[in-house]
C-alpha cells in the first residue's frame, strides 16, 4: 500500500483542530480529546510510532537522547465515528476522541496494546522550582502475555509479567526501559527519570510492632519496639542506639587489621504482618552484610552482600486478609545498611498489565514497535536508537583483571606468564588508582609503580595482548583537569558543597563531571586523549556512570546532586540518562581521533541507544554467592532482550565474604567450586571475562594445588577460543542483522510456553543451549530441552529428544551444553589469541536431524573496513533428507584473506559416543571459494 503526500497535505488543510477532533500533522496526526489534552501519534517507515500525550504543549524533540532517528512514516489517518485511524502497512493506531484511550493492532486487525485510559496520569509536579508531570499509562489488563527486556535486574525475573520493575541506575541494576513482549511488540519508554513497570506507586516501609532486640556477640544489649525496619541510607546511621555501638570491622570477629578487639552486631526483629487484602504481597529487602527472613519459621530469603554496595531482594508471600504471619529478622550489621518494604497486593488485572509510571516528563512519551518476533522487537529497537557497531575480534577472547594490578610489573608479569603456560588469553585490564593517591581525575601515573606506562602498554602489545585502561568521569577538583571543567561550570557542586570524602587514604573531596553540554564532554575527551591516548591502550573502561560519587545515599540525595550546572535540568527527570550521555562523548572523541579502529568501551551503567556508542556493559560489583551465579543468567538475558548485545560480568563474582577472601581451609573448596561454575558460564557469555578481589583470579594462581580445576578451567579457555569463528560470526549478526548472542529461550521456542519462566538456561548464538550449575555441591541438573527441536549433549554425543526435561551430569569440572538439531558450528584450531592465525584450517560440526544454515564471518578484525564492505562471508547449508552440506562460493574479500582453506565436515547423528568438539574425523574438503559439497 502506498500513501500519498498529497492526500496527507488535503486531509490536512481539511481538518481544523478542534475539541474532540483530529488534525493530520506530517507523518502523523494530533487527537485533541474532549477534555482538550492532545495525543500525536507519528509513524516510521518500519511501522514503528511514536505516541506522545500531553497536558500542555507536545514536545517535539524526543523527550531523551535514547531514540536518534526521525518519523520518516506516510501513514493513512481517517476518523471513523468517534475514533481517529492511522494505518500503516504494519499495523494500525486508534484513538478515541472522547478520551485519548489507544488500541493498537498488527497487520492483520489482532490487538496488541489496548490502553485502559482511567489509569493514565499526567499530574503536574514541581522540582526546583520548575513545572514537569508525573505520568503513568497502562496496557492489556489481566493480559498473559510474555514480557521481556527493561535492562539489568538481579533478581531472578525472567517473565515480568506479574511482576514489579524500578527503573533506577545503581551499581548492578541498568536501567533501559524497552519491554518487548510474546505479543508481537516492543515499547520503548521515552522517560529518564525513575520509572516503576508494574505496580506504579513506590514501596513502603513495612510498618508493625517490630520486636527489636540487639545483640553484641551473644550478649542482648537492647530490646525495643520498632515500627520499621529502616538503617537505610548514611543518614540513617544516626538512628542506631548507643547501646549495640561496638568496634566492628565488615562482618568479622575477633581482630581488625590494627589487632584491636572486635565484636559482631546481630539485630533480630520479630512481628507479626497480619495483611488486609488476600493475595500475593510483594517485599523488598535493601540490604548489606548477613542477613535472613523467615516466615511461621520457615526461612524465605538468605543473602550477603558487601556494605558498600547494598541493594534490593525481592521476596513474596501469598496470605490472606486478617491472618497473621510471623516474620523474623535476622541481621549481622557490622557497619550495614537494612530496610524492609512492602506492597499490598494489586488487583488481579492490574498485577498482569504493562504499565509504565515515571516521576518526572514533559509529557507521555513512547514509541511501539510492531514485531511479530522478538527478534524483530529488537531490530526495531536498533532503528529507532541506532544499530550496534562491530567490536573487535580480540574482544571476545578471554579477558583477566584484578581489582588491581598495583605496578605496570605485576600487570606485564600475568601476561607473561600466561603466554609461557600457554593458557589463552587475548586483553589484559588496569583498574582504577594507577594514580598519585591524591590526584584522581588527572589521567596520569604514579611514577613510583607505573615508571613507563607507554612500555607497559607496548609489553602487552608484544605479547600479543591488549589492554585496557580504567577511566572514571569522576575528579578531585584540585587537579589541573577537575579545575579547567569546574571553572567552565562542569563539575556537579552539590557532592562538593555536602564534604563528601571518598574511601581513599584519608578520604577526598571529590566529584563527578556534568556530560550534557556538549563542551563539557569535548573538554572531558581532550583530557583523556591528550594523557592516555598516546600511550596506546586498546580499550576503555567507564566505570562508575550511574554516576556513583558517593555510595549509599538516599534517592533524594542522588536526584538532588545530580542536578545538570550545565543545562539546570533536575536530577530527577534525567535520573537514568547519565551513561548513554558521558559515553556517547567518548566513543565520539575515539571515532574522530582513530577513524580506522574499533572503538571498545566497557561501562558499567547504560541506557536506551547505548549500543550505538560501541559499549559493552556488565553487572557491576556483585557479590561471590551462588544466587549472585543464579541471578547474573536472568539479568544479561533480559539486557540482550532490550537491545544491548555485549555483556559480561565479573567470573567469580567481584566482592568475597571474609571466608572466602581470608583463603579459610573449610571454605577453599567451595570457593574454587563457585569460580569454576562462573568460568563456565562466562565461556559462553557475550564477553569472557576474569575480575574480582583477592584471592586472585588468573587461572595459574586460582588452581594452584589442584590439578583437576586447572584442567577443567583449560578446557574451557581452549573452547572458547575453539567456537571463535562461531562466536565472532554470531558477533557480526548483531551488528549486520540486530542480531542477539545471548538468547532466553522464550525467544526461539515462544510456542513452547514452558520456555517463558526458564531463568537459568539459555541459547548461545542460534544453535547451543548452555544450562549453568549455580548450586555447590551439585554433580548434576535438570535441563529443560525445548520441543520443536532434538538435541545433542556435547559431552557424550547422545541425541535427546526435545520437550521434555532430562537429568544431565555436572561434573564440577563441566557444565550441561547441548546443541540443537540442524546446527551448524564452524570451529577453530587450538590458539593461544585470536589473532594468530585466524583464517587457519576450519573444522565444521553439522548436527543431522533437521535442515540447516549458517553463514562464516570474517573480516580484518580491528578496522572499520567492515563499513566499507570489506568483509567475507562463507553461506553453509545442511540438507538433512539428502545428508549434504554444501559450503556456497564466497562472498566478499578483505586485505589479508586466504584465497585456500580446509575445512574439515564432521558430522553428528547420534550414533557416535564422546565430547562433541573434540572429535576430528570427517570429510576434508579444499575450499578456493567455490561452492563444494559433502555428502554423508
């Protein structure tokens, strides 16, 4: 169907706004309601369209910097009684002039999203002084569908549907507000403020007649009543009584570091929660340091976390109204932070809805991309905010980091010595405090530890390795760079006006600098290239950029400080945008400095469009637990699901309880147990990645002593770097086809409806479904095979059924892999980086049982040639009737490509025994780029 901008001009000058009419508006048209609001709605070539409703005047720009393209849609619009129509070839809007309720449908007439209007809310709401609306919208009351997406959030949610979502930037959670659902949609939620998806009002303290009893060791100190439970935030320090003040120092007993007597703190609350509305109440636990709850005595949440970082689990309790249920609390403070937060039950319709509120916008703003899969939500995505460039090749070897290296020796040795163990390793990192102690912000070097770091770099680049340099947006404004962006009114003030100190040394005034005027973040990156450029390092690291100046302030403190000296936007409406901000500086600076190289940053907070600045994020500094394991699978899948295709985390987990840390003999082999769980999952994430405290994680040291964890950690450095040709082109399909790496199974087996709540198994790349072990001890597991599909298990060879559940082995040494039927999975000879010799002899694995293809990328690996079409592409395709795989001619070139390749036909069927990926029997085949075929 084609549109006519004609017609588009005629309805136009025909059509008067009016109350409770509508006018046509390029590429769109306004619904002025009954009531005088306005609802625009715009369309994109693609079907996507932007809805925005407002109160007062509808603002033209996108209300954030996520979305960088413009309606480029000729949609026909209409009325039609009393609802205005626009149609596009994908899908179609429908307002209601009466009242502005929205229902939008797909090609062929089915809804997708049908607005209940009484829950819209545009309230207007003053913050500091200048005029912003609350607002709130809600779809699909009492709907079923699968919803996925909304960024980072470690706590185990797969399916959102049914449950609650704070979109708030922290340490670990990433908030990006694009939802796809099973629907056939994905929304992308146009808001930087804090925004709640689900239940659309915040938590309250949970107030009761709490008992309170305070111990000092085992000595009760203090009994009183509570009404909460709230050591929250800094401030709330003050509210602990004297008497349970002790010498503490994190979670021990005995001695602190100066040999000073210690005693533990434990705080017990008990009461009774006796719920006025049946149904299941949702908790929230903010927390740090030991802690457990217990409900009728039965225990329902147990965790720890480090007291720098303390954060939210969520908890639920099914009860009834007017029936009491016994809670208990149990917490080891030891200079932490606790508070307990409730929520009633929502109505059933309302619980499974999607509906979006946020504090703080200029109007509603959303835009609805029509996806019949999830695949095509996130291509959408990728439209609207911009596509994800290529990373380097080098990126997805395996990565060691320390929090630190503390002198460019100890950084240069670990590369050495992994080049002499020959254990594969492609980028080694240097983390923060590589300088003067008093001199954060100078992108400079302690002499004293770091006599040269330009040798340092070229030592690593010598041992064909790579390096990346940490680099915060944070300054002590003495320094020469803090003092040029202060007096340009650059640096936020408010953290400096409030004497925050950090933790270093004596601790320091310090701050972060304003990204959102362009000068300022010009200014930021002539600071980095000026200093760390030259020096040659390969990559970036950006840490911090939630921003986190100052941990454990209270959300108002946080709006309130991070209000923009540069443009007087309140912290509030641009609590979340930050880090889509501050790296689109950089990755602009590193474009124009190095026009031929692939940018690399890693950042530890994102936002919508974050993709585009070539960053990869990951999950912050969690903790060394099992559930922390368990959590990270949900929080990188549903990040992938919202359109960010790079993501690591840090194996092993990043912060270690004193048991572990202090290397304790009855806690080594758990210890080791959960870093080989981690590695395992980490061999098959998006990015391969080693970093943490003490004890030290290079893969030399971790196994000292125990030969069969170095050799189960080998197995998968050396199969990762094996599946490289694999990897790197499922890579590429992020960056030439919106493709994802790492997938939850819903997305290639939503008919399967088992495959919608599975938060701990996922498929990495289009053929293996990769199930980790997050239980100690554990020496087996239940994997969950989706049907539609047979399946192999890489490690016996066996041919599995799909649709059922099976028992698979977990040696802790191995992890359950499978790969599906149809697969096709090019792999590499043994190397020890992925550049050496990347265009080597090819083995390719084929798993009968169903028709297949897949396409070989390749390319130089670090340039953008790949923008200029300088890349090569290898087309296979398995017939399984005929038992052929035919390689196709070639397509493309790029400097440097083999003309003569081997490539090595293995196939699997199920009648062979043994590890999948070490077999080398097949047929050889001598590739000159011209199709040939294998016939079995």
């Amino acid at each position: 169907m084609k549109f006519s901008a004609a017609l588009a001009v005629l309805i136009f000058v025909t059509s008067p706004a009016l109350a409770g009419e509508m006018r046509q508006v390029p590429h769109g048209m306004v619904v002025t309601t009954d009531s005088g609001e306005q609802v625009r709605v715009l369309a994109f070539a693609d079907g996507t369209l932007r809805i925005t409703n407002g109160a007062d005047a509808l603002p033209e720009a996108p209300s954030t910097a996520m979305v960088d393209k413009e309606p480029d849609g000729l949609p026909l619009v209409s009325l039609e009684g009393d609802r205005a129509i626009l149609k596009t070839p994908q899908g179609s809007a429908s307002i209601a002039l009466g009242n502005g309720q929205l229902t939008f449908r797909d090609a062929e007439g089915a809804v997708l999203l049908d607005e209940h209007a009484p829950a819209r809310r545009i309230t207007p709401v003053e913050i500091e002084g200048q005029p912003w609306f609350a607002t709130r919208i809600q779809f699909n009351r009492g709907t079923d569908e699968g919803l996925y997406g909304l960024g980072q959030h470690q706590n185990r949610q797969m399916n959102y549907n049914g449950e609650d979502v704070e979109l708030a930037q922290h340490n670990m959670a990433i908030a990006l507000p694009y939802l796809v659902s099973t629907r056939g949609y994905g929304l992308l939620w146009d808001n930087a403020s804090i925004t709640r998806v689900g239940n659309p009002d915040p938590y309250e303290k949970l107030s009761l007649d709490w008992q309170a009893k305070y111990f000092l060791g085992d000595r009760l100190v203090l009994t009183r009543t509570e009404q909460v439970i709230d050591y929250q935030y800094l401030e709330d320090q003050a509210r602990w009584p004297e008497e349970a003040k002790a010498a503490v120092e994190a979670a021990t007993t005995g001695q602190n570091t100066q040999g000073n007597a210690v005693q533990t703190q434990r705080v017990v609350w008990t009461g009774k929660f006796t719920p006025d509305a049946d149904g299941m109440h949702k908790f929230r636990l903010y927390s740090s340091s030991y802690v457990s709850v217990f409900a009728d005595g039965k225990p329902v949440l147990e965790r720890w976390r480090q007291n720098w970082n303390p954060w939210y689990h969520n908890f639920e309790l099914e009860a009834k109204a007017g029936k009491a249920v016994e809670l208990r609390i149990e917490w080891q403070p030891n200079q932490g932070y606790i508070a307990l937060e409730h929520a009633d039950p929502l109505p059933p319709l309302d619980r499974h809805s999607v509906s979006f509120a946020s504090e703080a916008g200029k109007a509603i703003d959303y835009y609805i991309v029509p996806a019949p899969t999830m695949d095509e939500a996130i291509a959408g995505y990728r439209r609207l905010t911009g596509e994800a460039p290529m990373m380097p090749r080098w990126a997805y070897g395996f990565w060691q980091s320390r929090q630190r290296y503390e002198t460019q020796a100890q950084l240069v040795e670990v590369m050495q010595t992994y080049r002499d163990q020959e254990i594969p390793i492609d980028a080694v990192v240097q983390d923060w405090f590589y300088w003067p102690e008093d001199s954060w912000g100078c992108h400079c070097f302690d002499p004293a530890r770091f006599p040269d770091p330009k040798a340092m770099v070229e030592q690593v680049h010598a041992l064909n390795g790579r390096i990346m340099i940490s680099v915060w947006p944070k300054f002590y404004p003495g320094t020469d760079n803090g003092q040029e962006l202060r007096e340009k009114g650059y640096l936020y003030e408010r953290p400096l006006a409030a004497q925050q100190r950090d933790w270093v040394g004596p601790g320091y005034a310090n701050t972060f600098y304003d990204p959102y005027a362009k000068e300022a973040r010009d200014i930021y990156w002539r600071q980095m290239q000026d200093a760390l450029l030259p020096l040659g390092f390969d990559a970036w690291w950006m840490d911090a950029t939630e921003p986190d100046w100052h941990s454990n302030l209270s959300a108002e403190q946080r709006k309130f400080q991070m209000t923009s000296p540069a443009t007087g936007e309140p912290g509030a409406a641009i609590f979340n945008s930050y880090p889509l901000v501050h790296a689109e500086g950089v990755f602009d600076g590193l474009r124009a400095a190095q026009p031929d190289t692939r940018p690399f940053i890693l950042t530890r907070s994102g936002f919508g469009g974050v993709q585009r600045t070539s960053s990869a994020l990951w999950s912050g500094d969690v903790a060394a637990r099992w559930d922390d394991l368990r959590d990270q699978i949900s929080a990188g899948l549903n990040l992938s699901v919202a359109g960010v295709p790079n993501w690591t985390h840090d194996i092993g987990g990043f912060a270690l309880e004193d048991r572990y840390s202090r290397e304790d003999p009855a806690h080594v082999a758990e210890w080791r147990e959960l870093y080989l769980r981690w590695f395992q999952f980490g061999a098959f994430s998006p990015l391969f990645r080693s970093h943490g405290e003490f004890p030290r994680r290079e893969t030399y040291l971790i196994s000292e002593g125990d030969p069969a964890m170095r050799e189960g950690l080998m197995d998968y450095h050396r199969l990762r770097y094996r599946l490289m040709p694999y990897i790197y082109s499922v890579a590429a399909s992020t960056h030439f086809h919106d493709g994802t790496m790492m997938r939850p199974l819903v997305m290639d087996f939503e008919g399967d409806r088992r495959t919608w709540e599975i938060d701990d198994q996922y498929i990495f790349g289009p053929a293996l479904l990769v199930a980790p072990v997050s239980e100690f001890g554990a020496r087996s597991r239940e994997v969950y095979l989706p049907s539609g599909s047979d399946w192999y298990d890489t490690r016996s060879g066996e041919k599995l059924t799909g649709g059922q559940r099976v028992v698979s082995a977990a040696p802790r040494e191995s992890m359950p892999l499978f790969v599906r039927s149809g697969a096709i999975i090019p792999t590499g000879p043994d190397v020890q980086w992925t550049g050496e010799n990347p265009q080597g002899p090819l083995t390719v694995h084929v798993f009968a049982g169903a028709d297949g293809a897949f396409t070989l990328y390749e390319d130089e690996g670090t340039d953008m040639g790949y923008t200029r079409g300088e890349f090569a592409r290898l087309p296979m395709r398995w017939d399984d009737a005929k038992r052929q795989l035919t390689v196709g001619a070639r397509e493309g070139c790029f400097p440097g490509m083999a003309d003569q390749r081997r490539i090595t036909i293995i196939l699997h069927d199920g009648a062979q025994r043994g590890e999948i990926f070490d077999r080398t029997d097949g047929q050889v085949l001598d590739y000159d780029g011209n199709a040939v075929t294998a016939t079995f």
